[in-house]
C-alpha cells in the first residue's frame, strides 16, 4: 500500500512509517487551511483532515495521512492538543486525538501575540527545530513522551478505526 504523509516533518514521517511497516510511506508537503498555530480542537483536527485530503488529490497514494498539532483553552490553561486525520481513496475519514499537556503561562502569552508553537518552542528550550525533534511535549515531560511517540499513538488510533471499518 502506498501512504502519502501531509508533510516532510520527520517527526511525523516517522510516526506513520512505525505503524504502516509493511507500506511505502511517502511524504509531501500540504497546506493545513488553518492558522499557523491552530487555537483549538476543532481548528486543529480540520488542519489534520485538509492535509490528509490534500495527500490523496495531490499524489497518487492508497490512503492519506494528516498530522496536526496545536493549542486549545481549557478553563483558563492552555492545552498542547494534536489531532490526525486518515482519509481514504472511497473519501472515508477518521480522526483521532492524543496527549494534551498545560503549557506554561510564558508560551501562552507568546502564542496570544501570534508566534507559532514550534518557534517559541525553539527560543524558550534554546534548541533548534524542537517541532522536528522531540516536540513540545518531549520538552515538558522530560523527554518521556517525543513528538515522534505522540504521533504513533495518534496514528494507531487511526489505523485501528480504518481496520476495524475494513474499507
């Protein structure tokens, strides 16, 4: 089976390809529709079915797969969320969300000014590329969770509806 990943993030890449071990995993670059920095759940997991959508219209591939992280308020906290989208050839969609972690109020604040996560992320754990490496989440939890592990549970979430539904 060919599966084509909405974006180059090797994060993300890597997530699909430790769960579609037996398929040519494939990833291109494909716009999410949403903010840069997505502001809540519902904006977040749209971003994850665009760019899955996106895989399939753009590029020849079995199944499209969308990864999206973003922000959402909980009370008065803001939560990291990540959403993934599975859309396949026949345009069946299934969504699946994963960890949600408080994010300091220093990040929020930046965030409310309009920066994106993964480059604040950047100044305030003064690394380069944390999105593509051990994601926020990998920051705040001491490196026990990456951003690679979050994604895999995500995916699996995915897989498992898309096997179960067996289309």
């Amino acid at each position: 089976m060919n599966i084509i990943v909405g974006s180059n993030n090797p994060a993300k890449i890597a997530a699909v390809t430790d769960i579609f071990s037996q398929d040519k995993i494939t990833g291109i670059q494909a716009p999410s529709q949403v903010s840069a920095q997505p502001f809540s759940d519902a904006e977040t997991r749209l971003g994850a079915i665009n760019r899955a959508t996106y895989c399939l219209q753009e590029a020849s591939g079995d199944i499209g797969v969308g990864l999206e992280g973003g922000v959402m308020y909980v009370n008065n906290g803001l939560y990291l969320c990540n959403w993934g989208a599975l859309v396949t050839k026949n345009n069946n969609v299934f969504t699946a969300s994963g960890a949600r972690i408080l994010l300091p109020s220093e990040i929020e604040n930046e965030l409310n000014e309009g920066v994106e996560l993964g480059d604040v992320m950047d100044a305030y754990a003064k690394r380069q590329d944390v999105r593509k490496k051990e994601g926020a989440i990998g920051i705040f939890t001491n490196e026990r969770i990456s951003r690679k592990e979050m994604f895999v549970h995500v995916v699996k979430l995915l897989y498992g509806q898309w096997e179960y539904a067996g289309v």
